[in-house]
C-alpha cells in the first residue's frame, strides 16, 4: 500500500506511507493562547508496516502488580554523566511511564543526547518548530549523519516553559505517548536548550 499527503503549514496531521516505512507527524497548538502555552509535533520510523506493536495493555507485565514498597521508585535513580539537571528530569519522567506501562527504562546515548542538542538549538537559531530542518534535514537523515543506526527511530519535539509541563503535554498527546511509551526504543536522547518563543526548546530521539 502507498499513500502520500502533504503537511499544510495551517495543516492539522499529515502522514506518508510506502511497503516499507511509515512516517507520521502531529501538529498541536503551535501558537497557544497564552504566555504559558506548549507545542509539540512527533515523528517516528517503522520499518515494518504492520498494524501497532503498542499494546493498549499489556499481557505480560513485567512490574510487580502489588509492590511490597509502593513509596519507592522502580526508576534507576543514578543520574547520566554528561546531563544538564533538566535533562536528567526529563529522562527520569520518561522511564517512570514506561516503569509503570510494564516497559523496560531507556538508556541513555550520549550521541542522541548531541544531537537533540543540536536539534533544539537548530530550532531556536533558525526560528522554525518542525521535525524537518533547514540545516540537518529529517530526524533519520539527522541520526545517520552522526554515525546513529538504528532499526527503529522517533522524534518528539516540544516547546514549554518548564520540564514537567513539556512532559504533561507530551503524555496528553497520542502520538508523542506512543513514541515514549514504544516498546521498540531501547535508548533516548534528550536535548533542551533555553531560548526561543516558547522558552526552552526539548528534543526527544528514541532508537531502537
């Protein structure tokens, strides 16, 4: 099956598909109503184009249904050497919903780390909020420039004012959800840098 369609820049969701591979954007509120507003778009790679991995729930959890110490977290608390505090935030608000869907915690790849850097900052830089950029092309074209294979790849992007109201954001949105909560990723990279309209630019790479 081959379908095609075209991302409008006033355009809700546009996505393209080939027997081979499956890329999807989502586009919300880019501009918001208030100071305090949020923007997130996602993107992700398949190589397969089979119906979702994703279980709506899971089979076979693989977290204890009753804890014996419910207060404690089951996220490895030992920070990533070479993360900035909020990064580390992000990625430990990340692990936690895949902790409690019954998914493995990601690990952390320094050279998706570099290059959501240079992502987000490319953003704030260049003035635009979208997957493709001017200046590294596509998040896949991106990954393998810096020597980054993969069998699956993901991108979600967003703008906010703070950590947590990037991730609430985030986990609201189907699609950017569905790319944290993949259980075909096996490592992220996450990349914020302060500036721009929105006032901290994230950038989420996930590989698998």
């Amino acid at each position: 099956m081959i379908t095609a369609s075209v991302l409008m820049p006033n355009g809700l969701k546009a996505e393209a598909a080939t027997g081979f591979h499956q890329n999807y954007y989502q586009y919300l509120n880019p501009y918001g109503t208030s100071a305090n507003y949020n923007s997130i778009y996602n993107w992700r790679y398949n190589p397969y184009p089979a119906t979702p991995t994703i279980p709506t729930t899971p089979t076979t959890p693989t977290t204890p249904t009753t804890p014996t110490t419910p207060g404690t977290s089951t996220t490895p608390a030992t920070p990533t050497s070479g993360l900035t505090t909020e990064e580390q935030q992000m990625v430990d608000l990340v692990n936690q919903e895949r902790v409690k869907a019954g998914l493995q915690p990601l690990n952390v790849d320094l050279r998706l780390v570099q290059a959501a850097r240079m992502k987000s900052q490319d953003m704030i830089d260049k003035n635009y909020f979208s997957h493709q950029s001017p200046t590294y092309g596509s998040p896949f074209d991106m990954m393998k420039s810096q020597g980054i294979t993969y069998r699956y790849a993901g991108e979600n992007i967003a703008g906010n004012r703070s950590v947590q109201g990037a991730h609430t954001a985030l986990m609201n949105s189907s699609g950017h959800r569905a790319n944290i909560l993949n259980p075909n990723f096996k490592n992220v990279g996450i990349g914020i840098i302060h500036g721009g309209p929105y006032g901290m630019m994230f950038t989420q790479l996930f590989t698998g």
